[in-house]
C-alpha cells in the first residue's frame, strides 16, 4: 500500500516538475494580491508549510493538509502590510463524515486611501479613492489512501480600482504524502486554471518536505512562481510542552533582501494565539497576528483522551 502510494506520488510529482521547466519565470502576471496570506504561524516559518499545514491556513497553503487538522477550527488574522496596505482573513476548517474535511476562508487586502489624478488634474483633484481585493475559498479535502491525502480549493476573486471591479475564478489542487511517522511530502499547485476578468492566472508551483520529531518541527519548501524565480523557504518550529511555541524561518524569495522570519506561539484550552515578525527590507516589517479558536473543545479533548 505504502508503495503504490508513493508511485502515485512520485508520477504526479514528475508532472509538475514537467510544468516548472515549461513555465516562464520572469514577467508580470495577473492576480498577485492571491500570493498574500497573513497566516501567522506560516509566515514566522518564513512560509515553509506546503507539507507541516496542520491550521486553517492549509486553505492556502496546501489544501490537502487540512488532513492534519483534528476537530472544527476558527481562525482571524490581521496584519498591517507595506504602504498603508491592511489585510485580514477569517477561515475555518471541519472534518465530515469518517475521513472528509472541508475548509472556507475569505480574505481581504485593502490599499488605503489613494488621491484621484487626471491627465487635467496630474497633482489630484481633491478626491480619493480606495482599491480593495478579496478571495473567497471553499476546500476539500480526503484520505484517498492510508497515507496520502488529496485536496482541492475553488476560489472566487475580486479586483476593484476605483470604479472598474475585475472578476474571475481560480482552482488550487494539493497532495499529501506521509512517509513513515516523522517525514511527510507535499505538492501545491495554485491556480491550476484561473481567470481574472479576460486575463489567464498562470499556476505557481511548490512542493514541501517536513519533518516532525516532537518538540521539533523543520521544513523546507521549494517554490516556482509563475513570474519569477525558483525559491526556498525554509523554517523551524519548537514545541515546549504543547503550550508555548518558539519559530524561525528563511526565504530566499528577494535574494537582495534574504531576511529572518521569527514568531511565537500560545497554546490554552479553546483558542491559539499566533504572532509573526516579518521584515522587508527597505520595504519596512510586518507584524501579524492570528487568533484561533476551537468551538467543539469539548470533543477535540474526548478525542485527545481516546488516543
């Protein structure tokens, strides 16, 4: 069973590195605002958790790995970007039936105020205005064999500047490979097919390798943007007691600014808080902050006694 599922794995894998050396790396592209995720606990990572998603942020992450989430999970994120732009999620994730979990999650990116310039009017005409993204992502995700898990995102998308609004629609296609107890693999494909208003969304691709040997999480995730480079993100988790969390990670994603991601984590009956310190060089830092909440605590503890 063990093998047939990493075949499995592995000719899906060959696929998609046949898709990296096909894919453009350098360019623009559209739809860029669906790269943000304030996910905290990721981002400290430095956003190595194409294979180690075990929160609602696996809705972005790789969906397939919402496997790891054990009962019904809430989840609030905000974070105050570069340039007056704020961002803020709220996503939940519930397992169905015996082996099914299905995940929603909505995100919005605002700008902040812009002022109004006309060919007439190029230092502005007194007005303002305000542009503003949002992404809603429905997921499921399934254990289709003992150790690998599928999962798939639909995800509806709004681009508004001023009086002109952009929709379209995209789809994210993961997989996860548990490998033995402590090594787990994993595959995301974002926006496998997408559309933003007539434009086409070019997928980017990643693939994780995770490894869990508790107190110690580690990760490294290899990324291919479909208007870039091909990148690393590596990071670290360490777990004292299940109840405070210390994490470190590195992306070499702006190889002129390769900066140190750290973060903390709070663990206490009912609810998680998650903080990430993220800088961007010239850019400034980002701090982050998600709040997570388990509403059927009550079963996530008869579980947890089960085991």
């Amino acid at each position: 069973m063990k093998t047939k599922s990493f075949i499995i794995f592995f000719m899906l894998f060959i696929f998609c590195s046949t898709c990296f050396a096909a894919t453009s790396t350098t360019g623009t592209t559209v739809g860029s605002f669906l790269r943000i995720n304030g996910g905290a606990k990721a981002a400290s990572m430095g956003g190595a958790f194409i294979a180690a998603g075990d929160d609602t942020s696996a809705v972005y992450w790789n969906p397939a790995t919402m496997i790891n989430v054990n009962s019904f999970e809430v989840s609030s994120t905000y974070m105050s970007y570069i340039s007056d732009i704020t961002y803020a999620n709220i996503s939940a994730v519930k397992p169905i039936f015996s082996d099914y979990l299905v995940g929603l999650s909505f995100d919005y990116l605002n700008m902040g105020l812009m002022n109004e310039t006309t060919l007439n009017s190029p230092n502005g005409t007194g007005n303002t205005y305000s542009p503003f993204d949002y992404i809603l992502t429905a997921s499921l995700a399934k254990n289709i064999q003992k150790n690998l898990s599928l999962g798939g995102s639909l995800k509806l998308i709004s681009d508004t500047i001023y009086n002109s609004q952009a929709v379209g629609f995209s789809s994210d296609l993961g997989l996860l490979l548990k490998i033995q107890k402590n090594y787990s693999l994993g595959l995301s494909v974002k926006n496998l097919i997408g559309i933003l208003g007539s434009t086409a969304i070019s997928p980017d691709y990643g693939v994780g390798f995770a490894f869990t040997n508790y107190p110690i999480l580690a990760e490294v995730d290899c990324v291919l943007p479909n208007d870039n480079n091909l990148y690393f993100n590596l990071g670290g988790e360490y777990n004292f007691e299940d109840k405070f969390f210390a994490r470190v990670g590195v992306s070499t994603k702006d190889q002129s600014n390769t900066n140190m991601t750290f973060g903390i984590g709070l663990k206490e009956s009912g609810f998680n808080f998650d903080y990430a310190y993220v800088p961007y060089g010239d850019l400034g830092t980002t701090h982050r902050v998600s709040i997570t909440m388990f509403p059927d605590i009550y079963s996530r503890m008869t579980k947890f006694r089960q085991r």
